[in-house]
C-alpha cells in the first residue's frame, strides 16, 4: 500500500487548513471562556496537535467508528460533529452533544459514530476493539480509529488491546499521539523503550512512525493504513510525534519542561507550516487564508451564542440515565 498518496490540490488545501484553523481558534475561544468561568470542569487543549485529527479524518467514511481520548474537541469537530453542540456541550447545556452531561472530556455523536471522549487513560482502547470486532463479526465495513497519548502505552489496556486485535486480526487502527508528556512525566522517564511504534510491532502489527506536526504526512500514512485495514490485512498502528503548546490542563503549572523547549517546538506548528507551503506551491493566496479565517471566525461565533442560549437540564431530570429506571 506504499503507493497510496494525498491528493494537494488547492480545494483540498483549503480543506486542511480549514480544519486545522477550525480546531486552533475553537479552542483558543474555550480557553478564553474557561477563564470567564463559562466552561468549567477540567478543560485538555488540543493546541499544537492538530494535523493529526486533520490528516486521519480525511481518509476516513462515514460508517468508520472513532473513539478518542479526554483531548478530543479536535477530534470531534474533524469527524463532523456540529461545533455549536460542541460548545453547548462545554458550557453543561441540554443541546449539547452529550445533553450537557458529558462536558468537555465526554463529547459523544452516534451520527457520526464518535464513541468519545473518555476520561480513563487508555479506556478507549479495549472499547476501539470491542466495536471493530462488532464490525467484523457482522460482516459489515467500517473500522475503527482509535487515538490515544503515549501515556496509554504503560497501561495493561494496551498491550491486551493490541494483543487481541493482532490475533482475530480486526479492522482497527491504532493513533498514538505522543507528545512527549503523560501529564508531566517525560516519555524518557516513564518508559525504557521510547519507540512507541516498536511496542506496537512487538505484537506482529504493522507500524509506521509520523511526524505528527505535518498534516500532509499524517493523511499520508493514515490513507496507507486504512486501505490495508480494508483490504483486511489485520491492524495498523501509528505513531504521530507531536507536542502540545499548552499546559496538559488548565490546572496546570507547567513547571516539567523548559519555556525554550516549548518556543522551539512552536517553530513546527503544523498550520503556518502547512499554510506558508500551500501559498509557496501556487495552491493558496493570501485572500484564501484571510476568507478561511474570517469564516472560520464566524462559525465559533455563532456556537458560542449557541451555547449562551442554551438550557440548562431541569432539576427533576437529573436522575434521569445515570441508573436503572423503575418501569410499572
């Protein structure tokens, strides 16, 4: 499948760079309201790491399932849930995604077969097996994408996750987004081999390690692992090296790595990368960025007000699903 390519034409250029400019300023703005006490709860941004969601959603069809990890708004709005039920979901409002009951780290879509958002560190991939073997047991064709941090490798989830998916080979497709940092323990701290795509063919699984900060190479790879999962060649594993340019939440200090580390890091950043390629190839002009960011603008405006009008869940609703309900 070596040969699989990407397609950089200026339609679809405008689309990368959308996307990516879509998750950037989104959560610039749940920053921002964070701060005005608008969100609450623990808030994960996904800053920084945006050519991954970008790049994997391309090569993805609708009836391809997705689970994703408690820095998932990226994902979500890459995969196509509608940004106004994301934001009322952040703000705890009844028309968000979730009902309001999710918040920021639970985002759910059943439309879009976005399986969250979850909270657990490595608790996606267990349930990522689970559906693709669903998938597979029922002879349908989608596959699963399963994102996780490199702080999921030292869970025990992992290894059985990765283990059963190599042995009833399953349509599964592992992202690891290694950023370097399980909260604030260095990936070198944690781990004696730091070579996440290694673990990952040490259970017989193909594996292939991209830089995480190019959106180009990203949906390169992915296209590659995707028509081997729908050729039914068994998992697929990558590893998309990346950083996030914020603190792991809100909460945090930031007081493990060096504000130089970050700055240099910051030289990467997969949209002016992206964006200063595009325009020096011929295939965007500066009018197409400045249309891009101003529709961009206007679409997280106009889910901010969403979520301002929104309701909040009824006080005699709120036992509702959290149990099993009495039936006459």
């Amino acid at each position: 499948m070596s040969g699989v390519k990407v397609r950089l034409d200026a339609p679809h250029c405008r689309e990368l760079l959308r996307q990516m400019l879509r998750i950037r300023r989104f959560e610039e703005k749940c920053a921002e309201l964070y701060t005005k006490e608008k969100i609450r709860g623990f808030l994960h941004l996904y800053i920084g790491e945006e050519a991954i969601a970008t790049g994997v959603m391309q090569a993805l069809e609708p009836q391809d399932a997705v689970v994703a990890t408690y820095r998932e708004h990226g994902h979500a709005l890459a995969r196509g849930i509608d940004p106004r039920a994301i934001m009322a979901e952040m703000f705890g409002k009844r028309e968000g995604c979730s009902g309001g009951r999710g918040g920021s780290m639970h985002l759910f879509d059943a439309a879009t077969r976005f399986y969250g958002g979850n909270a657990i560190v490595g608790g996606g991939l267990p349930l990522a097996v689970g559906l693709a073997l669903a998938e597979q047991m029922q002879g349908r064709t989608g596959l699963t994408v399963c994102f996780f941090g490199e702080g999921a490798v030292a869970e025990g989830e992992f290894h059985e996750s990765l283990n059963l998916a190599a042995l009833w080979r399953l349509p599964v497709l592992f992202v690891c987004e290694n950023n370097l940092y399980a909260m604030g323990t260095a990936l070198a701290i944690s781990e004696a081999e730091t070579d996440i795509a290694r673990k990952a063919e040490s259970y017989r699984i193909l594996a292939e390690a991209v830089d995480g900060m190019d959106v180009v190479a990203v949906e390169a790879a992915t296209r590659r692992a995707v028509a081997a999962l729908r050729a039914g060649e068994g998992p697929r594993f990558l590893e998309c090296r990346t950083y996030r340019f914020r603190a792991h939440s809100m909460y945090d200090p930031q007081l493990y790595r060096a504000k130089a580390e970050v700055e240099d890091w910051m030289h990467h950043d997969p949209i002016p990368r992206f964006r200063d390629w595009a325009i020096a190839a011929g295939e965007l002009h500066e009018a197409d960025v400045a249309t891009i960011e101003a529709e961009v603008a206007d679409e997280v405006a106009a889910a901010i007000a969403f979520a301002e009008a929104g309701t909040l869940e009824a006080v005699e609703d709120l036992l509702r699903h959290v149990g099993a309900e009495a039936r006459a």
